[in-house]
C-alpha cells in the first residue's frame, strides 16, 4: 500500500535517489522505496498437466 512521505530520505531500493516529503512511497520487505522503484509482483504459476508434470502451455495444449 503506497503512501505520501512525511519526511526526507532515500530510496532503499537500486535508483538510490532522494525521496522528497509528498513522493509516492511504500515499503518493500521493511525498506522504504519509490512506488516507480517498487520490484514487479511475481506472476501467478501457470497450471501443470498431472501426467507429465510440465506447464502447460498459454494456449492450453499439453506435450504430452
């Protein structure tokens, strides 16, 4: 949940830029980053088949 900074600071993640009172900002694994800044969510698992195990496929088809 992003939030506007009340203080001055850094920002914890790569840009190491300042962050200014009013920035966007949320924390990140207990560290304060821009919201721009902030790592991309990991994307959802796709399905895997029951019989061989391996993801199927984004069209739905199986190798197996």
């Amino acid at each position: 949940m992003s939030f506007r900074a009340k203080y001055n600071g850094v920002c914890g993640n790569e840009c190491s830029d300042r962050i200014h009172e009013g920035d966007e900002v949320e924390y990140v694994e207990q560290v304060l980053v821009h919201v721009d800044c902030a790592p991309a969510s990991e994307p959802e698992p796709r399905p895997v088949c029951p019989t061989c195990f391996m993801e199927i496929a984004l069209n739905g088809a199986c190798s197996c």
